[in-house]
C-alpha cells in the first residue's frame, strides 16, 4: 500500500513538471495554438496579463 501511494505521489509531481511555467513565453506559445474556446476563465485571464499586456519586450 505504502508503495501504492508513493508511486501516486511521484506520477503527481513528474506530470506537473511537464507543463511550462504560466506567463513563460513557452506557456504564451502554447496558449496560441490551443483553440480559444478550450481556455478557462483563469487561462485568458492570465493571457491577458503576462501575454498581451506585459512590459518584458
């Protein structure tokens, strides 16, 4: 059982690791080629602010 859960808990940890970093320009890049009406309310958002509106040029 112990095994069970420590596996559960490094499968966790090893699949959010994949994901780039939310306002990353590789997230940007991602969230430009997803189709607009899979993003949730938090995506746009987050688009808008480190995507659309950000200083880093």
């Amino acid at each position: 059982m112990k095994k069970a859960v420590f596996a559960l808990i490094a499968l966790t940890f090893t699949l959010a690791g994949c994901a780039p970093e939310v306002g990353s320009k590789a997230w940007c890049a991602d969230m430009k080629e997803k189709p607009k009406g899979d993003w949730t309310a938090n995506e746009a958002g987050d688009f808008a602010k480190h995507c659309l509106f950000s200083d880093d040029d």
